[in-house]
C-alpha cells in the first residue's frame, strides 16, 4: 500500500557534515527539513579526520561549540619523503584529530536539535526534479515532496548520478586505502609523507585510542595502491595482514563548475569540494552546506527557489577559485620534473615548512600565496636542480 507523500521545505540527502550543516542551517532558519541517510549512525567513515583550523571555525559557525572529547589535538608534524626524512616541526599550528563514527553522530545530535527531521538506514529509490519541484522516493514507500533538494551524499552520490548520470569523472578522481592500528609511536606526532603515493601522500594521524594510517592520491597514478598501503605500513612497523583495509574515492579537485541542476544543489563531496593538494574536505563540506541552506533559505522567503542554484553558484565562486589554484599548484608539486626538487626545497626551507603546513590547516588559502611566490619558488627548484646536475658531472 502507497503512503501518502510528505511535503517539506527541503529535502537534504547525506547526513555527514555537509549535509548535517545543511539540514541545521535550514532548520534554524525556520525551514521544514528532512535530513536523509543510508547509513545509520555511528557508523564508520574511510578519513584520515584531521579538522582543520579553517574546518573547526566553519564547525562553530555552523554547530557552536562542540565537545572537546571530540578533537585529539597535535602540534608536532613529521614531514618525510618516503624513508627520507624532510623536517619536523615540533610547534606546528594546532591540528584537531577526530574519528568520524563520533564526529559525524555529534553534528547529527546538533541538526536533530535544531529540529531537522532525521531518517537512517533510507535508501533512495528514485529522485525526480523538475520546474515545480522535487520529488524523493525511498525504498520503504516514503515519498517526500519539496521545491528545493540539497544532495550531500558523498564521492558516489546517487543525486549527482540521478541528475547528471555520473558522481564523478574516473579520469580525474583520487582514491585512498587507510587502516586503524593500535598506537605504537608518539602519538601527538602527525605524518605525511609526499612520497608514499603518486600524485598524492600518505599520513599517519594519531588519535587518542588509534593511529589512523593510511595514503591516498589519483588513482589513475596509483594502479597498485594496495602494495604501497603495505609498504607504508610495514615501514611504521604495522603488519599489513592484521589491518582491516577500508577504501574509498575521493573527488580530488573534480569539482562541478555547476554545482547542481535546477532545483537541486550538490554540497560537500557530491559537488567535489575537496582540495586538490590536501586532500582536506571537511571544511568545505561543512561550508558548502551552509551556503546551499542559506540561499535555499533565501529563495524560499522570496517565493523563487528556482533561483536558488544561481545564488548558490555565485556564493560558492571563492571555494572553486581556491580549488583552481591548488589544482594548477598541484601539478607544479606532484610533476616528475619538480617533485624530488620540492621536497628537498621543503626540506631546506623552514619557512616554506610552515607555509604548507598553514595551507594544510586552513590559515592559509592559495591566493595568499600569489602567482609570483610561485613563479619564484619554481625557479628557485629548477636552478638547485641544474646546480645539483652540473656539479654531478663535473665529478664535484
């Protein structure tokens, strides 16, 4: 037997931060929210957990004040490339390590409180957006009515594939193994290492019951991704053979230049918001949410949420400025030419140590650093490469 169908403001698909910003964004202002997931929670979650300075000012922003039992903080950062060791910075800007099976079910309490209304374990049947509105189908019989739908359902988001075929494009999206081990080393010392993965890192991210360790990168660079997970891991001492291996896509800097299509928004990883270089995404996750709420809030007030995409559109032109300039600064790192020669630049280079390690915590953004830096910093690698050949053969 049919139900009858349930009308809301807002349909919000993906309950992890993206979507639990966006469904308390909307429920604080007002709105009528159904926060919709697959999963039901706590569940477990493929991240390394590293939050941000820019992530946890976002968090407040969005969430207020959140449990401190929540965060592992570090300030010791080990830099390596491979076995050789690139610089430690032993007063790094201060990093929040978490787990995502307590992060994500806290944010969820924090939507649930503003009075979203919440719904796990709901798979998605069938989605259909057309000029008067949006219409959800779930497997149990439910249908949802709304005029504006918010799909923050991750890398594999059934909205994006519902609206534009396909999540994302294979060619250009990364992909990352990680595993959770006992804690063996000092554990207020984070890891990443440039040289564990092609285009990419590995990382070691102390929590405090867990070493999450783990490397990621393009995947169409990393065919035999699983044997460097293993070589990692032995290097730090870890069986691989004892791990649990969780994998997982990651839109690294595949972002929609159109973040949806007509009445629907795509928020956080199903609108491929993650940064090209750091791999980090639950800042902007958590942003993007709260952008797509506000102008869907917005529209809605003003009795036009057809409009809602294009203001979202406009108000999330400084993120995908950001992820244009780490994708192109990406390429001049990650490059076989300039690779070794940036790492021994960073190994070298305090100063530059501390820059990478403030783009990685948010107190950074790419265009603090400038075309010209980078210009500079290119050329100076290039003549420490020329030097290094030239005195190579002349035997010096």
């Amino acid at each position: 037997m049919a139900r009858a169908a349930r009308e809301v403001d807002l349909v919000v698909v993906g309950a992890g931060p993206a979507g639990a910003s966006a469904a308390t964004v909307a429920a604080a202002r007002g709105l009528r929210v159904a926060l919709i997931d697959r999963a039901r929670f706590p569940r477990d979650k493929l991240c390394g957990g590293l939050v941000s300075g820019r992530a946890h000012g976002y968090l407040t922003e969005v969430f207020g004040t959140l449990p401190e039992g929540l965060f592992h903080p570090v300030r010791k950062v080990r830099l390596a490339l491979g076995e050789v060791p690139l610089g430690l910075i032993a007063e790094a800007p201060l990093m929040r390590m978490t787990m995502r099976r307590d992060f994500d079910a806290a944010l969820i309490e924090r939507a649930e409180a503003a009075g979203a209304q919440l719904a796990v374990g709901a798979r998605v049947a069938g989605i259909e957006a057309g000029a008067d509105g949006c219409r959800l189908r779930l497997a149990d019989g439910t249908t949802l009515l709304a005029p504006l739908l918010i799909g923050a359902d991750g890398v594999n988001s059934a909205v994006a594939r519902a609206l534009l075929g396909r999540a994302h494009d294979p060619a250009r999206i990364g992909f990352a193994l990680e595993v959770e081990a006992p804690v063996q080393h000092d554990r207020d010392a984070l890891e990443i290492d440039l040289g564990a993965a092609d285009w990419g890192y590995g990382w070691v991210f102390p929590k405090a019951r867990s070493l999450t360790v783990g490397v990621g990168g393009v995947a169409a660079r990393n065919p035999d991704m699983k044997a460097r997970l293993a070589a990692y891991l032995r290097r730090h001492g870890i069986d691989p053979a004892a791990m649990r291996i969780k994998g997982h896509h990651l839109p690294f800097g595949d972002f929609k230049r159109r973040p949806g299509r007509g009445r629907v928004l795509l928020a956080g990883d199903a609108a491929g918001l993650v940064d090209p270089i750091t791999g980090e995404g639950i800042a902007w996750a958590v942003r993007s949410g709260a952008l797509a709420s506000n102008v869907a809030a917005d529209a809605l007030t003003r009795g036009v949420p057809a409009t809602a995409l294009a203001a979202y559109r406009a108000a999330l032109t400084p993120v995908h400025v950001e992820m244009r300039r780490a994708r192109f600064l990406r390429g001049l790192i990650f490059a076989a030419p300039l690779r070794g020669r940036f790492a021994g630049a960073l190994a070298r280079n305090p100063q530059m140590q501390r820059r990478y390690l403030a783009l990685l915590n948010g107190d950074l953004d790419y265009a603090d650093i400038g075309p010209a830096r980078v210009l500079r910093v290119v050329g100076r690698m290039l003549r420490a490469g020329g030097a290094a050949r030239a005195t190579a053969r002349s035997g010096g």
